[in-house]
C-alpha cells in the first residue's frame, strides 16, 4: 500500500490526466521526491529551485496542513492521503 497524492486540476497533464496518484515516502518531501521520479516536472511546479514548497502551494497529510505539523518533514505512512493544493487569488 502506498500514500495517495491529489494531484490538482493545473498538474494533471504531467500526471497523464490522474487526480489522484500513488507515491512512496517517509515524509512530505520523500514523497514528492517519488512523485517527481514517476512523473518528471511536478517537482519544479510545487517546489523552488532550493527545494523548498513554494509559498502559494499548500499541502494536507490526512485533512491538516503541514505548516501546523512539521512542514515538509512531516512524516506519512501507507494509507495517508495527501493533497497538493494551489492557493487561489482574486480580487
């Protein structure tokens, strides 16, 4: 069993049209590690050139954000479900 990740509307042309993918890892950034091995070119869309998450993406392990936890070293297990979410504007 893996992590599922919900891959956002924008991002699914590079994930072959998938909203939901699975992915291994040991915490946030293992698994998008995973998920830009399996489907290169997501990484640099959610993360800066440093590696860090940019600051309009937001990521949920299980429903809470992981800036409340332990940022992108936040571990997941088999089961989890993640969710990338993009923030949105306007005015």
């Amino acid at each position: 069993m893996a992590v599922t990740v919900r891959i956002p509307t924008p991002l699914q042309r590079i994930t072959n049209g998938q909203g939901e993918v699975a992915c291994d890892g040991k915490t946030v950034t293992e698994l998008l590690n995973d998920l830009e091995r399996r489907y290169p070119g997501v990484k640099e869309r959610i993360c800066d050139p440093q590696g860090k998450l940019r600051r309009f993406v937001n990521i949920f392990v299980n429903e809470e954000d992981i800036r409340f936890l332990k940022g992108d070293e936040t571990p997941v297990k088999d089961g989890d479900e993640v969710s990338i979410i993009p923030a949105i504007a306007g005015g």
